[in-house]
C-alpha cells in the first residue's frame, strides 16, 4: 500500500485514477483548485477514509510525505490553457 498524491485529482482523468488506486489499496490525497475541475466527479470518494482532498493551486508550494506523485494539475483544454496563461501574465505583470 502506497501514499498517492494526486494533483489535478478532481479532474476528468484525477477522479478516474483516484478510483483506480483507491481500488488496488492505496492512501490519495486528491489536490486540486477546482479551476476546471469539480467536487461531482469525486464526491463518491468523499467518506472513503483513504481518500483525502486538498483544496490548493499548485502554483504555491506544498509539502507532503508521499511515495508517489501524478501531476495532472493542468487547464487541458486549448481555451482554458490560453485563459490561465492570461491571468499568470496578469498576475505577474501586477506585482512586477
Ligand atoms: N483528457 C485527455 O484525453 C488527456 C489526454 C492526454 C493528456 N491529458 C493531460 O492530462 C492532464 C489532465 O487532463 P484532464 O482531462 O483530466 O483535465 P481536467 O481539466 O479534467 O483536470 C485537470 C485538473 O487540474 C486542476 N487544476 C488545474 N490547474 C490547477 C492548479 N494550478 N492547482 C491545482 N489544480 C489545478 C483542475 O481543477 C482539474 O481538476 C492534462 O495535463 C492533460 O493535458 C489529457
């Protein structure tokens, strides 16, 4: 048995994987800031006591002891991409 982060855990291919590791006897901790992704597709993994959500964005530093990471965390669709680049630009253009 492993301890999983997931980041991008709520998402389309996160939620399925959760599932997939929870299945085999893993620890997930899902991460996720819910930019595209939703509570919908994990909210049958809620209660599971070796499902933990994090509510966090990536873009911040986050420590945990974990034997494996999937990094998912990633706006997949071509708009989305383009909308988050935006606001990053936005954001450091701010403080710069
Ligand atoms: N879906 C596919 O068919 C497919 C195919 C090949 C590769 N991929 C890649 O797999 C990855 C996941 O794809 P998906 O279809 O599950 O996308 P998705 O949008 O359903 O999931 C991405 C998840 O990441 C979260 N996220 C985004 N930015 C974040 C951040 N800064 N901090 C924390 N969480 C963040 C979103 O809220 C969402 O839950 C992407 O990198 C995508 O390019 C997907």
């Amino acid at each position: 048995m492993k301890r999983i982060l997931i980041t991008g855990g709520a998402g389309f291919i996160g939620s399925h994987l959760s599932e997939r590791l929870l299945e085999e006897g893993n620890d997930v901790i899902c991460l996720d800031n819910f930019y595209t992704g939703s509570k919908d597709n994990i909210r049958h993994l809620i209660g599971n006591n070796r499902f933990e959500l994090v509510r966090h964005d990536i873009i911040n530093e986050y420590y945990i002891e974990v034997d494996e990471i999937y990094n998912l965390a990633c706006p997949a669709s071509p708009m989305q991409s383009y909308k988050n680049n935006e606001n990053l630009g936005n954001r450091y253009n701010k403080y710069a």
